[in-house]
C-alpha cells in the first residue's frame, strides 16, 4: 500500500510538471502589414515560428479590406464592378461599421473615401478644395447610401465610395488574436498600427503594460514620450490623434478626422483618444468617432457604452495639456 501510495504521488508529480511545462516558451516576431507596422508576443507548447502564417493570414485580410490593394474586394467595389461578391471579414466590418454609424449619430462613416482622398489621407490625388467642391463631394457622403444585400454590396449611387481604415487594423488585430487562440495560446499581445489586444500575462506573469503616447506634434516615434501607461489583459485597446497624421497648407494645420456633416477637418480641442474595450475594431471605429465628436461629446458618448472605458488629452484655453477618463479606467493606469 505504501509503495502504491508512493508511485501515485510520483506519477502526479509528473502530471503536474508536465502539464506546467506545456505551457510553453513565449515568442515574438514583426513585420509589415497595410502600410504600418505588426508586433505579436504569444506562448505556445509547441509553436516557435507562426511568421508565414501569420504574413498568409494578414494577405487574405488586404485582398478583402485594403483600399491601397488596386484588387482587393473594397478597391473593386469602389470601381463599381459587376458581380463583386463579398468574404466574411468585409461583412464583419461592414455590419459593425454601420452599427457605429448609427450608435454614433453619423460620426463614423465608412462612405467618407471620396473626402478622405480629397483632403489627401487616402490612396486617391489630393485636391485643391473649396466650399462648393465639398458640398459637391458630400453628397456621395452617408450609410443611407449604400446596403448589404447577401453578399453583395447596393449603392444609391457609383459615386459612393468606401475606405475602412478607421476600422479594418483594429479588425485585423482580432483576426489575429481569434487565429491565435485558435492554436490554444492563453497569452498574448498582437499590435498592428499602434491597435492592439491582449489575453492572459506576459512572460512575466504580469499584465500586458500599454503605453499611450504623448500628443506632442512632432512626437512621430511611438513610445519616445508616454503620456500614460495601460496595464491590461483580455481587453482591446485604440488610440487616434491628429499630432502625427496631418500636414500644412498655407498656414493651416490639415488633420485626418474629417468631420462626415461639414466634409472638412474637425478642429477641437480633443487631441487624442484611447478606447478600451472587448472588440479591438470596435475601439479602434470608437476612437476615430470620438475625435470627429469633440470633447464633451465624446465624454456622453462613451460614458453611455457598455464595458467602454477611456481616456482623453485634450487642451485648453491656454495651451496646456489636460486629461479626462472614465471611472473604470482608473484601474488600469499607471505612470510613465
């Protein structure tokens, strides 16, 4: 009996340093993807080396939702191509893109492409624009105008037009994180573009640690100057700002977030948000929305979303950097 007791307790042993074992050594790689950057940690028993695969799945991605991709699903589509038929991943995004559009009263709005190349943020020529070539511009401008039918997209009219670069990195970041867990990795952190989720700790054991960048103009290299770090797991996290994608003319500071109801760049005082949420595309679509909305807007706005937490930089009467965020992100934050 003794020696029973003794094999079985050896045989546990075993069991338990196995099973502690396999949870495996953890593994990073990077690489580029829709004109940015890709950072992935993951832990995995078994799998060192998931760079092909992940390159493959991210190339599926673009041939569906990359506007840069002159034979992408999206580019077809803005081309008004007969029979063009949609995948899965576009009708995500479109599905989710409209319900930001409407939680958000318009201030997301996938149809802005025909703006957004003329303000030149997108793959089109940028144009010389004046009131009248806005107004003209605007009324190709609306999710009214366009409509998912099975697998084919209906538009009121050709010239509507689709970019999903507000949306589709955070997308990808799911596509990712969903392909990951589907190998069974518990821990992780996929970035692509500065969107980025995470599960489970890193290596170690702590939670994944985010930091938000400082909305200094000129600060282009990411993580140089913190603003604040995001200690976080099994969330979501976006951040947009006009200190990096903006340029002038004529004296006037040209920003990314074109307001879908006047058609121009939003001027105000919000200079940079970051969402945290469960859907990494949900918070990147929110982020985007949040600056069109303005600061006291976007407050109401996130406040009124469930399991939505965020913070806020915004400056104020004399040019000094202050912030807001919500209760529930107090948790999450730590300093610089």
């Amino acid at each position: 009996m003794n020696f029973r007791f003794l094999l079985l307790l050896a045989v546990m042993a075993w069991i338990t340093s196995c099973t502690s074992d396999s949870k495996g050594e953890y593994y990073s790689l990077q690489g580029f993807t829709q004109g940015t950057t890709y950072r992935i940690t993951y832990q995995h028993p078994t799998i060192s080396d998931l760079q092909g695969e992940i390159d493959s799945l991210l190339s599926v991605f673009d041939s569906s939702l990359s506007s840069y991709d002159s034979i992408s699903i999206i580019s077809a589509i803005n081309r008004n191509e007969l029979g063009v038929k949609t995948d899965s991943m576009f009708r995500t995004v479109f599905r989710e893109s409209r319900r930001v559009y409407q939680v958000t009263g318009g201030a997301f709005d996938i149809t802005l492409a025909p703006l957004i190349n003329a303000w030149g943020f997108g793959p089109g020529q940028q144009q010389e624009l004046d009131s009248a070539m806005v107004d003209s511009l605007l009324q190709y401008v609306g999710m009214d105008k366009i409509s998912l039918v099975g697998e084919k997209v209906h538009k009121t009219d050709p010239n509507v037009k689709l970019n999903v670069n507000a949306i589709a990195q955070g997308y990808a970041v799911d596509v990712v994180a969903a392909y990951l867990e589907g190998l069974s990795c518990k821990n992780y952190m996929v970035e692509i573009g500065g969107e980025i989720r995470t599960r489970g700790m890193n290596s170690k054991g702590n939670f994944w640690r985010i930091g938000v960048d400082r909305p200094e103009y000129g600060n282009m290299i990411p993580g140089q100057q913190l603003q604040v770090i995001i200690s976080m797991h099994n969330r979501s996290l976006a951040t947009s700002g006009n200190y990096r994608k903006f340029y002038e003319k004529d004296g006037v500071m040209i920003t990314h977030s074109i307001d879908p109801v006047t058609g121009y760049p939003k001027a105000s005082s919000l200079l940079s948000v970051t969402i945290l949420t469960d859907a990494c595309m949900t918070a990147d679509a929110y982020a985007t929305a949040c600056m069109v909305l303005g600061l006291e807007k976007a407050k109401a706005f996130v406040q009124d979303q469930k399991r939505v937490d965020a913070y806020f930089i915004f400056g104020n009467e004399f040019g000094a950097y202050q912030v807001w965020f919500t209760d529930g992100m107090k948790k999450y934050m730590e300093s610089p």
